[in-house]
C-alpha cells in the first residue's frame, strides 16, 4: 500500500566532483507524483545521498573554521525546496538513503530521514567512524507508519598481508 519514489541526485560538476540536488525537470516531476498519489497512500523516497541528515555534520572536521559546512555532495543542497514540497503532502512519510556510510535518523516536520550505513564500512577496512559495516530492515504498514532497523554486518575486516 506504499508509493515508492527513487531519486537521482548525485550531478556532476565541471570538472571533477558532483553534487546532491534535483534539476527543474525533476523536481516538476516530483510534485506532479506526489500531487497524483492519493492522500491515503504512505509514501516512501528514496535517494542515494541524503536529502536531510544529521551525520554529514560529523563527517569529517567540517567545523574547523569556527562555521558548519556541509558539502554539497552530503546532502541536497535544495533540501529547503524539497521540505516546503514534502509539506504540501503530508503522506511522504520516510526518506531512506545511504551514501554517507554512517547510519542516523531525524525526525523532522513529521518526516522521518534515515541515512542507512553501507555494507562496505569503511571501504572493506572495518568500521567507519565508530559506525559498522551494515544494512537497514524496513517494515512498513499499511497505516503508514514502518519501521527502520541498522543490521550490523558482523564481517571484520583482516589486514593486509
């Protein structure tokens, strides 16, 4: 009974690098599936890096400059604009993504966003900032409302001979 919607934010940037938003024609796709999606239907995003999280604040010494600064390629840079559109639908109800390689969960105007880990942990060398290689579980209900479980792994990485 859930809608499930797959994002793709990760744009390349001239040059070398990329970056996490929408373009125009998919954001216009967005709102015109989500306008569609009758109001009783839970909906489910999904989108490989975070569209809000709160582990891209612990990535890294992104705080050294006495300011918080969050990289583009963390989280959407557009996450305001995808906020006032999630607000005019109050059946999207969980972003699920990945790509950090932490795991998190933020509740946040009624939507809930879980970075999920990654299977590969630190590349294959073990724990990634305190985090362990591992996957998500994700029940859901017809209520709309789900579950979200982190599964470590349980693979230890054996160093190099």
């Amino acid at each position: 009974g859930w809608h499930f919607v797959v994002l793709d934010s990760t744009h390349p940037l001239p040059g070398d690098g990329y970056t996490a938003r929408l373009d125009d024609e998919q954001f216009e796709w967005l709102a015109g599936d989500l306008a569609a999606t009758p109001r009783e239907t839970p909906v489910l995003i999904l989108s490989h890096i975070p569209i809000f999280a709160a582990c891209p604040f612990l990535h890294g010494k992104n705080e050294e400059t006495g300011e918080w600064r969050v990289p583009g390629a963390w989280m959407h840079l557009d996450v305001r604009r995808i906020q006032a559109l999630f607000a005019q639908h109050p059946n999207v109800k969980l972003c699920l993504s990945g790509h950090m390689h932490l795991v998190d969960q933020v509740l946040y105007r009624g939507i809930t966003y879980c970075c999920n880990g990654a299977v590969c942990g630190s590349w294959w060398e073990g724990d990634f900032l305190d985090n362990p290689n591992g996957y998500a579980i994700v029940d859901l209900y017809e209520d709309g409302s789900f579950t979200n479980a982190f599964v470590p792994f349980g693979w230890v990485a054996k160093p190099n001979a």
